[in-house]
C-alpha cells in the first residue's frame, strides 16, 4: 500500500494567488494505492457507502479507481481520509470487518487524535463471540481502558453511558473466563436506583432484583449462547448479583465487575473493594453525573476517586461524549444535556 499526495494551485508562500487577490483555500491531491484489492470492497461499502460517509464527515472529495483512492480537499481534512482508509485496510487485512459504523467510529478517532493509529485501535480482538462477532475497541479511551483491565487489578471506568465501559468489562471476563485465568464471574449492581428500596416493591426477591439485573444479562447474552450462559449461571461460575450479597465475602480468582457505580454509598463502595480476593480483578463502571442516591448522601464511586487517584494497582480510565459507541443522536443528546446543565448552573 502507497500513498502519495500533492498540493494544487498555484499559490505562492504567504497564499495568495500568483496574480495578486484574495487568497484561495489551499487544496490537497493525494492517491492511496492498496496493496490487496480483495478487501477493497468491504473497505469502500456497499455503492461506496463508506466513502461517501467519509466524504460526509471530513469534507473531502474521494474518488475510487482500480486499486486506489483518489483524495482531494483541505490538507488536514485529506490527511485524516488518508488515516482513516489505510488504518481501516489493515484491519480488514487482519480479517476483522468493517461496518458503516466503523467508519464512522475511525473519524472520530483521528479528529480526536491525529496522531491516534486507527490499525492500533481496532485490531484489539477482545472477544469473539460464539455468532463470530469480535469484539473491539472504537475509540482511543477504550484502546486504553482494555490496556488497563489488562494491566491492573484494580481498574474504574467513568463517563456517559454508551460508552462501552460494561460491555467490554464483561467481553473481557468472559475471555478470562474462557481461557481459564480465572474461575468465576460476578457482576453486581447497586439494587436501590431511582430512590426505589427494594422493600417498597412488589413481588418476591427474585421479581424486585431481576429488573435492576437485566441489562447485565442482557450484555451477556450477546457474547454467550442463552444456554450456554444459563449453564455457567446455574452452576455458578457466572453470578449476577446486586451489589448487598457480596457483603462477607472474599472474591479469590474471580473477575468482578460492579457496575452503575455512581449509586454506591461510601459504605458499599468500601465494602466492595475490600471484597477482592488473590488472582482476582474489579472493574468498576458508573457515571458520576448521573447519581440516583437521597439528596444529600455522598456517591461511594466520587469518593473512590478521591481517596484512590494515584494508588498502585489502581488505573481510573475517564470516557467522554466523543467515546459513545450508540447511535449518534445518543452522542447529541448527552451534548445537548450537559450545555443546558451549564446554562442551569451558570
């Protein structure tokens, strides 16, 4: 794979047309040549849907021909085309697909780091799920929140929902898991949300616990078979639990993942944390904007952060907006929210 560009117009040093006037927006000619055109296809999209989502999004002209890319456009935005095309083309060559979302998922890498290496991020296979769908990361934060999980045994994942901080705590268990490096899966959740006490609600334990559960199986299911994951749940191996039934116990060869951590009290967040037994690993997931606790009561996952930034062992991965993976209004709706939030505040 090549890639050669060049500038056209003509423009002299301080960008001004050689006959004197108004300056004209410099334009930038690259051609991207792929080695392996097999894949070229699957990289352009249906009709070119990818390209013309790139095109969408960057503002740039992208011309298929062969076995190349034709690029023209503002220099830093054919700069980041160019990124985008031959990372996505590595990836492809290392046999993991490419959707419409990917692409969109990779310009958000590069506009948010243009020195990111799109390849790096996506080729990180964290899980392949029994209907053959990997798992990868879609954004630089992620990249560096599985490096963490992977690092550390102790790791918090903060910021909006949609960002993947769950879902890929729970891919990585259940590799864990599937690899043998640890015994068991436990997954715990606060059970008191909304100012909802589980007493006040109708029906037996299982009926009051189960909705707050939900979302964690329903996570599961996508990377296990439904019997496959009713068996290890039955056998134990994986627990889903609200966060109340771990209190005395210890956690040894486990992965643990405590998740909608922001609704933890002081007391709980502690408890939970002292849980953690030898050959074991935590992850713990929340949004601290979104507290659901009694005015007034101080969030355990807030005071983690302050009593643990900065202790061995422990990694805090912060996620932001640009980070979410859903779909895109999602990424709007969070934006929207927190400049009004501002405006309330200021």
């Amino acid at each position: 794979m090549s890639w050669r560009g060049s500038r056209g117009g003509s423009i002299s040093s301080d960008g001004v047309p050689a006959g004197g006037g108004k300056a004209l927006p410099e334009t930038r000619n690259d051609v991207v040549r792929f080695e392996d055109p097999s894949v070229l296809p699957e990289l352009f999209g249906i009709h070119d849907a990818h390209l013309r989502t790139l095109e969408g999004s960057l503002g740039v002209a992208i011309r298929p021909g062969g076995n190349e890319a034709h690029l023209s456009g503002d220099p830093i935005q054919v700069e980041l085309a160019g990124k985008v095309l031959t990372g996505l083309y590595r990836v492809l060559r290392r046999g993991i697909p490419v959707t419409g979302n990917d692409v969109a998922a990779a310009v958000r890498v590069v506009t948010n780091d243009r020195g990111a290496d799109v390849s790096e991020v996506f080729q990180d296979v964290v899980f392949k799920s029994s209907r053959n769908r990997m798992i990868t990361p879609k954004s630089v934060a992620q990249k560096r929140y599985l490096d963490a999980i992977r690092d550390c045994d102790i790791v918090f994942g903060v910021g909006p929902a949609g960002t993947g901080k769950t879902f890929l705590a729970m891919a990585m268990a259940v590799g864990f898991l599937l690899r043998k490096e640890v015994k068991r899966i436990v997954l715990a959740r606060p059970a008191v949300e909304a100012g909802e006490k589980l007493g006040f609600l109708p029906g037996d334990m299982a009926d009051k616990v189960n909705p707050y559960l939900r979302p964690l199986h329903d996570a599961l299911y996508t990377m296990l078979e439904y019997e496959q994951a009713a068996k290890l749940m039955e056998r134990g191996t994986i627990e889903v639990a609200p966060l109340a039934f771990m209190r005395g116990r210890t956690l040894n060869d486990s992965f643990v993942i405590l998740d909608e951590a922001q609704n933890t009290t002081s007391e709980q967040m502690k408890m939970f944390l002292t849980r953690i037994g030898f050959g074991s690993k935590a992850v713990i997931t929340g949004d601290i904007t979104q507290t659901d606790l009694p005015s007034g009561r101080v969030s355990g996952l807030n005071e983690a952060i302050a009593i643990l930034d900065g202790v061995d062992g422990i990694r805090f991965c912060r996620f932001s907006d640009i980070d979410v993976v859903r779909h895109p209004i999602v990424q709007e709706i969070i934006k929207a929210y927190e400049r009004f939030e501002k405006r309330q505040q200021g």
